[in-house]
C-alpha cells in the first residue's frame, strides 16, 4: 500500500504543512496539491463540497504526492466510509467531546477486528491498494496508514482531553482555533489570542505531547503557522484556497485602482 508521508514527517520529529480545499472544485484542488503541500484536506463541513466533488478532488490531489485527507461533517460512519472509500489518508472529524465519541470514531475508520469499516475500498484499491497487487493489499494496511484525527474545541473536549489520547487509534488532533475561541466565551477570530484561549491551546498541545501524539491546528498567516510549529504543533494548515483567492485578488484590484488614482 502507498505509504502515509504524514506519519513519516511525524515520526522524524518534523511538522506537516497542510493545504485546506474549500472550494468545490477538482481544478482547485489541482492547483493547491502542486504549491508544495505535505497534505491537503477536503472540507466536507464548511467548504462547499459533496461526495461527488470531493470524489473528483481527490482524484485531482492524486497527481502529485501530496497526502489527502478529508474533514467530515460530522462523527456519522457514513460519512467516514465513504471518505476512506474514495482514497481519504486520513478523517479529520469535528467536535469530538467524549471517550466513547472518540472510540465510535475510530472503529468507523479501521477494519475489523480493530473496528467496524465495511469493506468496499471502491477507489482506494486503486489509488492507495498498489498497482502490483491489483489493489488487494488495500484492507491489509489501511489500519497502519489512515490516521484518525479528532477535532478538540470545546471545555468538554479540553476536560476529556487525556483520556481521548488514550483510545487506542488516534493518530493526530485538530484544534478549530475559532470553535475553541468561541466555547471559551471569546470572539471566534480576534479572541484566539484572549489569555484563556491560549491558555487552552497550551494545555492541549502539553497533553499531545505527554502522550506522543502530533497536534495540528489551522492558522490564518505565515506568522501564526510558523509560531504555531516553533510551539510543538506538528501539523498547520495555513489559510485555504478561497482566502488565497480573496487575497490576492484583493491585492491586485487594489493596485491597480490606486495607481490610476496616483495617475
């Protein structure tokens, strides 16, 4: 099976840049695998995108080697399945609170006797299965290198915290950085730097590495995603594909109205 370079990035002890697609489009998805992504996640629950769409971006993220993975909207199995199914690497699933959500969400994406996935691997055999076996190395892997990655960004999910690092499966945590802002009775955007907030974000990347478990985080700059590593986080995703669109265009209409104004 095609080897997980996220896991090998962690293992080193290094940090993964991730690429986030929100934008319902395989061309964009295109574009954003070949900037030099370690990985790129599909945003099933606030970008703009179905299983169809989603279906064709991974295909899309497929020509180059960047590893894909695929925020759910929810901890619902179908979902998931079917993410894995398509050729997901890996599940990011928001608002995981609890122990036994966190176990419900790991036994949806490994195969028995580790969980309950039900085997019908319909493009991943293709995509991740190896082509010298045909695919039918798919199932054998696909426990080792998929990864689980719960979302923590609620006082629920931070009280919890130690526990849901224990459940046997986790690969990884997310932090929704204006979910957690937000829980904590701060503005989503302009509140992640409240002193409660980052006093949260601190007790979450301490128990990640307490039990050796890589912490990510999405950021909306360079400056945030480069202190976010210099702190621990082993994975930041920086932006997404609609705000570089936003921005730059920005930019550019901007310019040029000012230098015919000048003129």
């Amino acid at each position: 099976m095609r080897k997980n370079t996220v896991k090998e990035i962690w293992q080193s002890g290094g940090a993964v840049l991730n690429g986030w697609c929100s934008i319902p489009s395989s061309f964009s998805a295109e574009i954003m695998a070949h900037q030099g992504f370690d990985s790129i996640t599909i945003d099933m629950q606030h970008g703009l995108v179905d299983y169809q769409t989603a279906t064709t971006m991974l295909q899309a993220i497929s020509t180059t080697s960047v590893i894909p993975f695929t925020r759910v909207p929810w901890n619902d199995p179908g979902f998931i399945m079917k993410a894995l199914d398509a050729g997901s690497y890996g599940i990011i699933c928001p608002m995981i609170n609890t122990v036994e959500e966190a176990e419900k969400l790991v036994a949806a994406c490994k195969y028995p006797p580790v969980g309950f996935r039900s085997f019908g691997p319909i493009r991943a055999k293709y995509y991740a299965g190896g082509a010298t076996h045909g695919g039918g190395d798919y199932h054998n892997h696909a426990n080792d290198e998929t990864l689980v990655i719960p979302q923590i960004e609620t006082r629920e999910a931070i009280a919890n915290l130690d526990d849901i690092l224990q459940v046997p499966g986790i690969g990884g945590i997310y932090v929704g950085p204006s979910d957690l802002a937000m829980a904590l009775g701060s503005e989503p955007r302009k509140g992640q730097n409240d002193p409660n907030v980052v006093e949260a974000r601190k007790t979450i990347l301490e128990a990640c590495k307490h039990h050796g478990i890589p912490a990510g985080i999405h950021t909306n700059s360079t400056d945030v995603a480069v202190n976010m590593i210099k702190q621990g986080f082993q994975l930041t995703s920086v932006q997404s594909d609609d705000r570089f669109l936003m921005a730059m265009a920005k930019q550019e209409v901007g310019a040029i109205r000012k230098a015919l104004e000048d003129n």
